[in-house]
C-alpha cells in the first residue's frame, strides 16, 4: 500500500466514509455519503473525462469503517459484490476517474480483510483506520489529520452507494466551483421521503439546513429533495468546521450534517446540485437492498449492450457483470452469465443456461449449457451442451468440444472435436483430431500431473484411455476399448485388446435362479428348437396344406 505524498498543486479530495457511521433517523440513505462507480468496465472509468484541472478534487475520503451488522454476513459489508465489483471497488473506481490527488479510505470493523482488498483495487489509495466510530463527522476529521494540508475541494462518499456515475460527481464538483460554495449538497427527488433528511432551501436557490425526518414540521415534510450524505467541501473550511462538531445527540456522535449548520451560520454559502436520478444515490444496509442494487445495476448493463447492438434474449435471466466485454451481433440467450474478464466477439450465440467467468469467446462461436473457466474458444468452434471447461482450456477455431465433456489445461486444435462424453486433462490434440466416445485422458499419477499429446487428423477410438506421459503421431488411429500406455508412432493403428472368449452356460451355472438365467433358459430352449431339423417327410403347415391342394386339383409338385 502506497501512502500519497501531499502535492503543492490545489486540487480536490473526495473522502469515503462507510455507511455504518451514519446518523440514524435517514433511512438505509441516512447523513453519510455514498459513492459507487457507473455501470461500465473499470478501464472506461480511467478513460473518463469529464474531470478537468479546475475541478479536479484535492482528495477524495470514502467513509468505510461500520460495522454492518444488518447484514448479518461475516463478510464485511463493503466487500459483498454486484456486478462483478465489490461494493468499494465500485466507490474506487468512480473516485479514480475524479482524478483526485488524493484517494483515501477510512476503515474501521473489518479492516484486516477491507485493507488488502483494498490494495488489490487501487495500491495508490491511502487507507486510514477510525479505531473508534464515533461518527461520520468524526471519520472525516481523522482522514483530514492523516492527510498533509490540504487546499481546494474534498469530496465525501461512502464505501456502499455502487450505483452513483461518475458524471454526476462531476457536475457536483462543477456546481460547487460555479456556486463558490462552502460546501455542495448531493441531493435527489424522491417518490417517498419518509425517513430521509430533507434538503431545506432559501429562495436564492441555497441550502439553509438538512432536517431530519423525525424533526420535520409538515411543511417539511412535503418536501421531496433529500440529502444523499454525499458533499463537496471546500478543503479549509471544512477542517475549521469540523473542530466545532459536538456530540450531544442521542448517539454521542459527531455528524458530519451538523458541519452544514455550521457554515450557514458563519455566513457560507451551502449548496446543492440534485442527481438525475434518484436510485444512484441508494445505498445498502442489509442483504435485501443489497439485491435490490443488483437488478438495478445489472438492468443498466443489459441496456446499455443492447443499445450497442447486443441480443438480449431475456435480460430478466441474463447477468453480466460490468467487467464483461461484448461486441454487436454476439447474442445472450436465457438464464446466461457472464462474470469477470469474459470476453464475446461479434456474432457468437451464449446460451441458453450457460456460465462463463474470465473466458474469451470469438467471432461466430456458439456455447451452448456450459460452464467455463478461464477459457479461450475459437472462432466458429462449438461448445456443448453441459460441458465443463475449466481453466487453461484452448479450443481452435471450428473446433467442438460436445455433450458431457470436461476439459482441463487442454489444448484442442483447429477443427479438432471431442464430441462426447469425455475429460480431457493436460492435453495438446492436434489440427483435425477425433477423439472417441467415452475417452480419458488419464492425468494424474497420484502424485503429479502428466501430458499426453495427439497428433493432426488421429482417428482415435471409443472408450480409450490415454495414460500420460504418451504422444500419439500424426494421421494414427486406434481401436475402440484401447489403453494406450506406449506412444503411437505417425500412421499407426494402436490396438491391445485380447481375444473375445464366450464362457458358455456361465450365468445358469453361477447365477441360478436369477432373472438372468431364467431369460438365458427360455432363449436357449428356443434357440434349440428352432434349429431342430424336421422330422423325415414332414414339412411346414402351411407348406403341406399347399401340396395338398396341389394333389387335389390333380397337379404335381414341380
């Protein structure tokens, strides 16, 4: 983890704060901020440019530090996932595209698992540990004293709002540079505000307070803007502010709300710039929003594709996590998955009932009732149904991997087919290979793995065994029911199997009474009689019926 040194250049910081130090009396939104990156890969968010120099953040300070215990999850909340992404990896990746100077995270419960993840996301981001949670204003006071001084605006978010674009951080840094305000409110319109802090305005368009729900007159309360928790500060005034925070609440706390009353009454402007729409600004509290956020940011994914040309069969069972590339003309059909780096080039069909996590499909390919794993599969190649392809699995273009197949490290060449029930594990085949029916690849010795290798245009049997270490030539073949334990040289036909040899009389004699051996009587009985030559001058029924009628019309039997 690298600790950011403080710049002389006046930027903006945006500061994180986890939602569990929320004032209560909000809803799930409550008076802390809540920041998520959009619904896009993480390297179009780096490719954002709606930041410029002017208002660019100083430093960005994400509140992740509460407890969580809604969730009722071992797991903390900040690191259960949507859309590919941890809840603070969307938070990171949407603070990153602000281009802050500085990026810091405040963890509290949980930080021995949220510091190294963390470190994975952004190894730039600076985390800052609240030993004690005693509020959001209090969270944001610490991250300030772990920062060198800092001069221009401070953004502060939360670690669990996975939803909000980072367009509209944005046009929140532009409001609040246009406005040459203290600090800017993130607010929404809502349907319902029951719950929420209302955003209060005088009418020159500025925030005079933020009144919570329970203390709201009812005139108050038919007021539809809400707080979002979610502010830009300038970076001074702030600190002052923050100094003047008390704690006589029901909580002991100290809000960060309270930092607005604070500067209105100095005489600094407080604004606010409302969101476009309200569900970005939604937060999660326990497993049900949680899910609820998830349909949400998976329906925005889904419609972006589709409006890039991608067919979308049923986005009610289709999931693709924000992570995924797709290009036109590739087609998702029902109940498909497409999770982490996952890769679908134009044309290829995915689906029905298919799952695929890091693995790169090409143009016009189709994968059918699979799951996958860290695989590549070619262009034009065939996968499925209800194959298994697990990682290291390389399919060539035109090649097929088919019903009830298993692959593992296995390099399947240009055109070359494993139709059927198969595995196939540390595997090199060759350009224009069949594999058999019911082969396997024998791998593992027990104590490591061995590779077997087969040659261009082999015409392998049904139900062989390959034992590795093997190498079967070029243009061979092999019989049915073969265990190839030697290699095969170019051309040649491998075949062991013994000579057939039929115990006659077997089950009767060690299966008496059994089905078996009753079936193998009568068959016997049968078999007997009707190889039983005629007796002399008899002849069919049918035929002797004939001659008789022969001889009594007077005809003779030629």
């Amino acid at each position: 983890m690298v600790v950011i040194e403080a710049s002389r250049v006046m930027s903006s910081v945006i500061v994180t704060v986890a939602a569990g130090c929320r004032k209560a009396g909000l809803g799930h939104v409550s008076e802390g901020a809540r920041l998520c990156s959009w619904p896009v890969q993480p390297r179009e968010a780096e490719e954002f440019s709606g930041v410029n120099a002017s208002t660019s953040p100083a430093a960005v300070i994400v509140l992740a530090a509460g407890k969580s215990t809604r969730m009722k999850s071992r797991t903390p909340k900040f690191l259960h996932t949507i859309g590919g992404l941890s809840l603070l990896g969307h938070v990171v990746t949407t603070a990153r595209a602000l281009q802050p100077t500085h990026l810091a995270v405040v963890v509290g419960h949980g930080r021995d698992q949220v510091i190294p993840h963390l470190a994975e996301l952004d190894e730039k981001a600076q985390p800052i540990v609240q030993e004690e949670q005693r509020g959001t204003g209090h969270a944001v006071r610490v991250a300030l004293e772990a920062l060198p001084a800092l001069r221009g605006t401070v953004v502060v978010t939360y670690a669990d709002v996975p939803l909000l674009p980072a367009e509209t951080l944005t046009a929140l840094l532009e409001g609040h540079a246009r406005e040459d305000a203290a600090a800017t409110v993130l607010s929404a319109i809502v349907p319902d505000p029951t719950g929420y802090g209302r955003v209060v305005r005088a009418s020159d368009g500025s925030v005079t307070s933020i009144v919570e729900h329970r203390d709201a007159t009812p005139e108050q309360r038919e007021i539809t803007e809400i707080n979002s928790g979610i502010y830009a500060f300038d970076a001074e005034l702030l600190a002052g502010a923050l100094a003047r925070l008390k704690t006589d609440n029901s909580q002991g706390e100290e809000y960060l709300t309270d930092v607005l009353g604070i500067l209105h009454g100095d005489g600094q402007r407080v604004a606010a710039v409302v969101a476009d729409d309200y569900r970005d600004i939604l937060g999660v509290n326990d497993q049900v929003q949680l899910a609820e956020l998830r349909r949400i940011l998976n329906d925005r994914v889904l419609e972006r594709w589709m409006r890039a040309g991608v067919t979308i069969v049923d986005p009610a069972t289709t999931w693709v996590d924000v992570t995924v590339t797709l290009e036109p003309d590739v087609v998702l059909h029902p109940h498909t998955q497409l999770h982490g780096a996952t890769r679908v080039a134009a044309g290829a069909q995915i689906g029905p009932d298919t799952t695929l996590t890091d693995t790169v499909v090409g143009p016009e390919a189709t994968v059918v009732r699979t799951h996958g794993s860290q695989a590549e599969i070619g262009p034009g190649a065939s996968v499925g149904p209800y194959a298994y392809l697990r990682p290291g699995t390389r399919l060539g273009a035109g090649g097929k991997i088919g019903t009830f197949v298993e692959t593992k490290n296995a390099d399947i060449g240009p055109a070359a087919k494993v139709p059927h029930l198969s595995y196939v594990g540390d595997a090199t085949i060759g350009e224009g290979t069949n594999i058999g029916a019911a082969s396997v690849f024998v791998n593992y010795d027990g104590v490591q793995k061995h590779r077997t290798t087969v040659g261009k245009h082999c015409r392998m049997g049904s139900d062989n065994m390959y034992v590795a270490p093997v190498t079967i030539g070029d243009g061979a073949y092999s019989g049915a029911g073969t265990v190839i334990r030697k290699d095969v040289p170019p051309g040649a036909l491998a075949i062991n199997v013994a000579p057939q040899r039929n115990l006659e009389g077997w089950v009767e004699r060690k299966r008496p009474g059994t089905p078996s051996a009753e079936a193998a009587r009568r068959a016997l009985v049968e078999g007997t009689e009707e190889a039983r030559p005629p007796e002399d001058g008899a002849r069919d029924t049918g035929i002797v019926q004939e001659t008789s009628g022969q001889e009594r019309s007077g005809r003779k039997g030629q």
